[in-house]
C-alpha cells in the first residue's frame, strides 16, 4: 500500500473513497470542476402549480440517456427543468442515467436534479458526452460511497472534474463527433433500404399489394361518411377511417389466409414483475420490449427475476419460454415499433415481462420464423396501424386486436423457402448496421481520446 499525503486544505468534502481512489483524470485542456459549471436550479413545484399540458420524465436510460415521459397524475412536489439544464437522476448518475433538457420546461420526481449549465464554459452537448466518457463514468462509479441508498446529489458531483476546452474548440470536436454520427446514420438509411426491398420482394410472393397502396391517409379527407353499423366493430372515428384499408390488405392475399387467433395453440400475457438489473441465486433473465429489436430477441441488457414467479403449482412452466416461442410487444411509446415481434430461440431458462404476448402456433399449418418475417412487412404494418390506439402517451394492440391481424398462409415448404431466402439475403443490410454501430462507437471513442489523454 502506498500512502500518498495531501494538504488538508484540498479536500472540500470527506469522501474517504475519492480521497484513497489514486487514479487521476489527465487531459491536454484544462480540467475544470463541476461546481464551477453547474448550478442546481432550485424550482420545486407543488402539484396544484403544474400544468396539464406538461411532459413528466418517467426514467432515463443508462446507455444513451434517452428519456422517457409518461403521463400521470400528480400527487407530490416535483423539480422543473428548463431548456439546455443537465437533468440528473440522483440514484444513478454514476451508471449514466442523465441528460440535457431539448424539451423545454419539463417536470420530473424530486430524485432528479436539474442543474443550469454556464454556456459561457461549456456546450450542453458537448458537457454531456464528457459525462459519458466512459473514463469517466468509470471513475465516478469508483468512488460513489456504496450502499443502497447512497444519492449522487451535487454535494458529489460537484468535486470532479472534467476537460474543458474553449468554446470553439469545443464546436470543432463535437463538428467531429456529429460528422461521424452522419456517416452512421447514413449507413442506417441503407441497411433500412436493403430490408425494405428485401421485404417487399418476399411480400410480393404471398401477395399482390403494392407500396402505394399502403400510404396513410390524407388528412384532408372528410369524416362525413356513412358507415353501416352492422359492419363497424369498434366505435372509434380514426379507426372507422382507417378501416377501409384492410380491403386492399385482404384482398392481396395470394393464398389462404389466416387470422393469428386461428394459428395460434396458446397465447399468454408476460409476468408484471419489479426485476431486477443483476442475476442472484434462483433468478433467470426476462425478456422485456428493449430486448425485441429488427425481428430478433437482443439476449443483451438484460434483467432478472426469481424463477418461483414464473411457475405455478399446477403449471410448472407456464410463464417459462420455448424454443419457438413468438414475442409481441403489445405497447410502445413509438407507433412504429409497437407490434414489433421476434421468435424466441434459446435452450436456456427465460421469461418475459408484462408488455409482451407470447404465442404458440399450430406449426403443422405454420412456422413461427414465416409469421415473424410477414408481421416485419407493410402487408401487417398496415394492419397494426390500422389497430393500434393510442393513450397515456403509449400506443398499444390488445390481445384481440393481435388477433384479428390476417396473414397468407402457403404450404410449409413455402414457408420454408421464404424463411430461407430472408436469412440469406438479408446480411445484406446487416453489413450496413454494423458499420453503423461501428461508427457510433468510433464517434464515442474518439471524442474520449480527444479529451482525456
């Protein structure tokens, strides 16, 4: 053990770990501390005070802090964020749960923090992706006092430091950073491209419906239709509207078609289970929506719960997953991404979280692989547009919904050589995603070498 002596006078707050931990952050610019850039914005606001049009932070995720809102009600006092303030989750700073406010005046629970940023010495954008550097984030989760309920409040933050260049020096690395995110993105747009037509090509096997006929709806046309009641089956003016575009989806079906309620042998809604981030004894993962991504279950990021909430007496392995198993996730705060499903393909214990529907067909009649490549294209896009209904900021299909969504059904070896010719195809686009996420990371790292060296 090495014992290194510092003058008493430095140390501002007795925070034994930062005081042992020996590693120092080193950088060609200037390291300037915290508290010299924010200031807590003190504005907490009573319920009778916030307004009904107000957006209020739900959670902020650890990877990217990309922030999710949801609409409740309100019961206690809540802090006020305005544009540009770093938003601080005071439980999880240390694992990235923070970001800066593009919204405006936003409201989130008192385990936030706002903190005005001083644009005179630094860029909101640019003081974020320092934060998140993982040197960084790394030293901070290093000398966090431990403990459950440990709060990283600004007494904490505001003793490290971080590379503070001038202004336009800052301008230039993040020209950098956004230059190579472009490339990235420009990447996403081909891979996107490739697997349209991929789908499309594969689409046109099974039915004759062309791209034109799947665009939305004008918003200039009327709603003084006339609709016969016998035939209207759910009394909602956007949906009635809507309707009428299933008559092109139906009748482009070069084959019998089926509704998913007909396919299905079992059908079940996930386990609405508090889980938790790190796997103890007697805990197997669960599958939650952020695990279902472009048609494939993403066995990263994941979560855990124990295994006993997952079995019954009776049925031992009711919410347990089977290889085979088809996964829809039935809400999402994007229109897009709601109805998004993937098959389940591991020989390992999993379950699966409440926003999810698990089904199981009659694979004498259809392969799980088929419908997952069929619910990627407009030919059931459509239909879910159709379907879903938006509400508490999440659109969301219920079950019935689920299953009244019709697909064509040709033979097995059909089905077959439709699943083959995707899975072979379609690294095509796969080329392209990963020189995206390639990318992304190269922008990371080469903001981090560019400022911590």
């Amino acid at each position: 053990m090495i014992l290194t002596a510092k003058k008493f006078s430095v140390f501002k707050d007795w925070n034994i770990d930062m005081i042992l931990f020996s590693k120092e952050l080193r950088s060609t610019f200037p390291l300037v501390r915290l508290e010299d850039i924010l200031t807590p914005r003190k504005e907490k606001t009573k319920p009778c005070d916030i307004p009904l049009d107000r957006k209020i932070v739900s959670k902020i995720r650890f990877s990217d802090g990309k922030v999710s809102f949801k609409d409740r009600s309100i019961k206690n006092d809540m802090n006020k964020s305005h544009l540009n303030d770093l938003l601080v989750s005071n439980i999880n700073f240390e694992k990235g749960a923070f970001a800066i406010n593009t919204w405006g005046e936003i409201y989130a629970s008192t385990d936030y923090t706002s903190y005005i940023v001083d644009a005179k010495k630094t860029i909101p954008a640019y003081l974020f992706l320092s934060l998140r550097c993982k040197i960084f984030m790394d030293y901070v989760a290093s000398v966090k006092p431990k403990g459950m309920k440990t709060r990283a409040r600004y007494d904490f933050i505001k003793n490290f430091e971080i590379p503070v260049p001038s202004i336009p020096e800052q301008q230039e690395i993040l020209k950098a950073y956004h230059a190579t995110l472009a490339e990235a993105d420009d990447n996403i747009e081909k891979g996107n491209s490739f697997s349209d037509g991929l789908l499309f090509d594969i689409q046109s096997e099974v039915s004759n419906l062309k791209k034109q006929e799947t665009q939305k709806i004008s918003a200039t046309e009327s709603i003084m239709q006339i609709i016969p009641f016998t035939s209207t089956r759910r009394w909602e003016v956007g949906y009635i509207l809507k309707e009428g575009r299933l008559d092109n989806v139906y009748g482009s079906f070069k084959c019998t078609s089926y509704s998913i309620n007909d396919l299905q042998t079992e059908s079940l809604f996930g386990l609405s289970v508090k889980a938790s981030p790190s796997q103890k004894k007697g805990m197997i993962p669960v599958l939650r929506m952020s695990n279902v991504i472009n048609g494939e279950i993403d066995y990263s990021e994941l979560k855990y719960l124990p295994l006993k909430r997952a079995v019954t007496d009776k049925e031992p392995g009711k919410w347990l997953l089977r290889d085979g198993d088809f996964l829809i996730t039935r809400t999402n705060g994007s229109k897009d991404l709601v109805g998004k499903a993937a098959v389940f393909h591991s020989k390992d214990v999993y379950t699966y979280a409440s926003y999810l529907i698990r089904y199981r067909f009659n694979t004498s009649i259809v392969l799980p692989e088929y419908v997952n490549i069929l619910f990627m294209t407009p030919l059931v896009r459509e239909q879910i547009a159709v379907m879903r209904r938006q509400g508490g900021g999440q659109y969301n299909l219920n079950s019935d919904e689920i299953g009244a969504i019709r697909i064509p059904v040709p033979s097995i070896p059909e089905q077959q050589a439709i699943i083959d010719k995707y899975y072979s195809t379609k690294d095509g686009s796969n080329t392209y995603y990963d020189k995206a996420h390639e990318l992304r990371e190269k922008a990371a790292s080469d903001f981090e070498k560019r400022i911590f060296s």
